[in-house]
C-alpha cells in the first residue's frame, strides 16, 4: 500500500525545522550529539552551551536542546521515548501507550486502517499491532518523525505515511481513526466544531466507512453529536485521559467508562436516578472516566449506593461493596463546616496529617488545611461537600479501591 510522500505548502519556520530534523535524521554524528543531550544532567542553557562547542550553528543547538528536553517528558507517554522524535505540541497531543493499545484492540481483524492527522505517529504504532495502517498528515516534518519513531518501535512494516490534507485525501482503508488538532491559531479550543478539521468532517468519512473514531477531549461536550455513537471515556490510574466517539458499526453502546490499566469497563444501563439519603457507613467517590460519562446512576445501582446531595456526584451507602469504579471511604464522622469546630474535634483526635477532597464547596483546600493549624500522629481524609445544599465536613478513613 504505499503512498507518496507529497510536499504541501508550509511556513518559513516550517521548512526550518524540517530542514533541521533532515540534517538530524540523516547524520550518524547529529544522532549521537542528540543521545548525548538527552543524558546531559546540566540545565537547558548549559546544555546549549555545550553543544555550541560542538561546532553546531545557533539553530540546531537550540532544536538539539529542545528534542532533548521532549525526549525526556515523553517518557511519562512512551517507552522508547529516548529514540523517538517530537514537538512539542505533538507531545502533548500524543496519545500514551496504554491508552492507544486499549484503542486500538477495536480494530482487531481489519486488514487496513487510516490514521487521520497522525501527527508523530503514537496512534498510528499502536494500530500497527492488528492492521496495516495509513498514517496521513499534512505536516511534512510531523510525518517524517512518525516514520522515524514507527522504525525505532517496530512498526515501520505496517505503517505507510502519506503527507496530505485529510480533509482532501481519499484515503482507502476499512476504518478511518481521527485526531482533529484541538489548538487552533496557537490557542486550545473545546468546540466540536472549533477542531481542525472539525467534527462534522466525521460525517464524510462515515459515507465512505461504517467504521469510524474520533479522539475528543474528555472535557468536551459531546452531547450535540449528531450521529448515533458510543463515548467511551478511558481514565489512566483515576485521571481521564481522553474520550473516544465510537461510530456506526465500532459503536457497541451509548457511553462506556473505562479504565486503565485494569481494563475494567462500564456501561450504561437502564437504571432510575436513586435519591437522595442522609450518609451512610461508607463514601464513594467515582472515578474520573465514570463521572466524564455521566455514568454515576448506573454506578449508584450496582452498589446500592444513593447521592448525598442531588449536585454532588458522591455516593454512599451502609455496606462496603467491592468495585474497580470508585475509591471507597468510611465515614468516621459529620460536622456543619465550621472552623473552629472541626479544627477542635481534629485536635482532641490527635490529628495531624490531614488529605482534603472538595466538591460542591467553594473553599481552597490549602488555605483550609493552614486555618486548621493541626499537629499530631494521626491522619484524616475530610471530604468537604454538601448535604441535601447544605456545607458539611465528613471525617473518613480511606478503604482501597477493591
């Protein structure tokens, strides 16, 4: 399936760079001065100096410095990150391993797949792993580097770049995946339709595919979806990482709450909202993906847990139930909000070490932790929230998550 590499129009600082990363790429010693930087231990101006020193121009010292530096931050996304090539709004951008292999476990059994806007090809890599993969990009540099980072994991087999506006590129494939770029004129945008391209373009691809993903953000609003879809929103060790529009045939419910790395799934069931009761034995808190898909009555009902407040996500309950799904906590004790006599049962308890959770609440955890002035062994968990609208403090212990 190969596809040309086809220049498009691009900046002068564009053609800058990609004239720098030619240079890198195509010299043993630039690639070494590289692993070198990436190992330096000094800060980023010291290691400019150093690399002047290796008779450098000004420019590759500085893109030499800055790669260094992403090669080091990519870490927390990629395992091999010491080798591979970024941007930095690439990499910020980039999906992390874990995340992109659960993704792409859906297009298991597909011979081709297109990566639209695959920018340094973390996507792409991770799709190679069940499909010969079409990444598309218009950005001559990005494409280069996803090709360079396909080599370094193994993937360069499967991977075939072609550089081209995707809203323009007739891509042949079984399944087309999509990252619309959400920063637009150097600014970060939420609307669906602000992305580049905007979501609508989904809708093209959906009359040449039945199978089509889009990558949301996990704090976008994906109510106005036009189409019949499954959002799937995946969290990485309680944070949410991002959300993925499911359509036509890839769609197998209406919203999923994932998580990572167990793989633990929820979907959404026909349960009635529960109401609202006075606190119980335990707390629940669910966990980020569960709350983004608006999956917190289906939660509620597995664990025969209710709301405290009909705002607050918060559940509790009188029996402790096992569950991947929420961080659970004993509930020690009640207070009103009220400084003087929280700061006064916490002392009398020994409390000293205090984790404070807040929702519903307008307080600032740290200035509240100071006006406590708490000394002493033991610790405490206060989850500050309301009940049925109004301020209260409850004194929990936490229970790990089961």
């Amino acid at each position: 399936m190969p596809y040309p590499l086809i220049p498009t129009p691009c900046s002068p600082l564009a053609r800058m760079t990609l004239e720098i990363l030619n240079q890198i790429l195509t010299s043993p010693a630039m690639r070494d001065l590289l692993a070198e930087s990436v190992a330096y231990e000094g800060d980023s101006l010291r290691l400019q100096a150093f690399l002047r020193r290796q008779a450098v121009s000004p420019a590759v010292s500085q893109a030499l410095a800055e790669l260094a530096e992403l090669r080091r931050r990519g870490r927390a996304k990629f395992s091999r990150a010491d080798r591979m090539f970024f941007t930095k709004q690439a990499l910020e951008q980039a999906t992390c391993e874990a995340v992109a292999t659960h993704r792409a476990r859906r297009f298991e059994g597909l011979r081709t797949v297109a990566d639209l806007c695959c920018g340094i090809g973390g996507d792409s890599i991770a799709l190679a792993r069940y499909a010969d993969v079409l990444a598309v990009d218009r950005d001559m540099a990005l494409l280069k580097m996803a090709r360079e980072n396909a080599s370094v994991c193994d993937a360069a087999g499967r991977i075939y770049p072609a550089c081209a506006d995707v809203t323009r590129f007739l891509a042949r494939a079984e399944a087309y995946f999509i990252d619309p770029s959400r920063r637009v004129g150097g600014r970060r945008v939420q609307g669906l339709e602000e992305m580049s391209p905007p979501l609508s373009f989904a809708g093209d691809l959906l009359a040449r595919c039945p199978r089509v993903a889009v990558k949301l953000s996990p704090a976008a609003d994906y109510e106005p979806v036009p189409w019949d879809g499954e959002v799937e929103i995946v969290s990485e060790e309680g944070e949410a990482k991002e959300a993925v529009l499911w359509l036509a045939d890839f769609k197998s419910c209406r919203r999923r709450a994932t998580l990572l790395p167990s793989g633990a799934s929820l979907t959404d069931e026909p349960v009635g909202s529960p109401p609202v009761t006075e606190p119980g034995g335990f707390l629940y808190e669910p966990d980020a993906a569960v709350l983004r898909a608006r999956l917190t009555d289906v939660l509620a009902a597995r664990l025969g847990a209710s709301p405290m407040d009909k705002r607050i996500p918060y559940l509790t309950a009188n029996d402790l139930r096992e569950t991947p799904f929420a961080d659970a906590y004993r509930i020690e004790g009640i207070e009103k909000l009220d400084i003087k006599t929280i700061r006064r049962k916490l002392r009398k308890s020994g409390i000293g070490r205090i984790a404070i959770k807040k929702r519903g609440v307008d307080i600032s955890p740290p200035e509240f932790a100071k006006s406590l002035a708490l000394e002493g062994p033991g610790e405490v968990v206060l989850v500050v929230t309301r009940l049925r609208g109004r301020p209260y403090v409850l004194f929990c212990s936490p229970v790990s998550r089961i």
